[in-house]
C-alpha cells in the first residue's frame, strides 16, 4: 500500500500506466491491488484523486 501512499511525492511512477482516454487518469496493477486515480493540477494546487481501489484478497 505503500505505493498509494506515495503517489503524493510521485504521482507518476514507472509502475502506472495511462488509463483509457482521460487526460491525468492513471492505473497501478499490484499482486495486492488495482488502482485507477487521477492527477493534476487545479487552481495552482496539485492533486491525486483515487477512484477505484480493488483489493485481491
């Protein structure tokens, strides 16, 4: 989990690919889980927004 954790000091690690057509929309596959977030800038503050996390269990 450590690697969401992390998305606020690297929004875009090697590990994520694009996902779909959505502009800053991101996806991070993991033995543990899956993870579609975006990220970008808005009014000068940048942000990542996680949508959906789906945890293997």
């Amino acid at each position: 989990m450590d690697v969401l954790l992390d998305l606020g000091d690297d929004p875009t690690p090697p590990t994520a690919l694009p996902y779909a057509d959505i502009p800053g929309a991101y996806e991070i596959v993991t033995a543990a889980f899956r993870g579609i977030y975006t990220y970008g800038p808005e009014s000068g503050l940048e942000h990542v927004s996680v949508w959906v996390l789906h945890v293997d269990t």
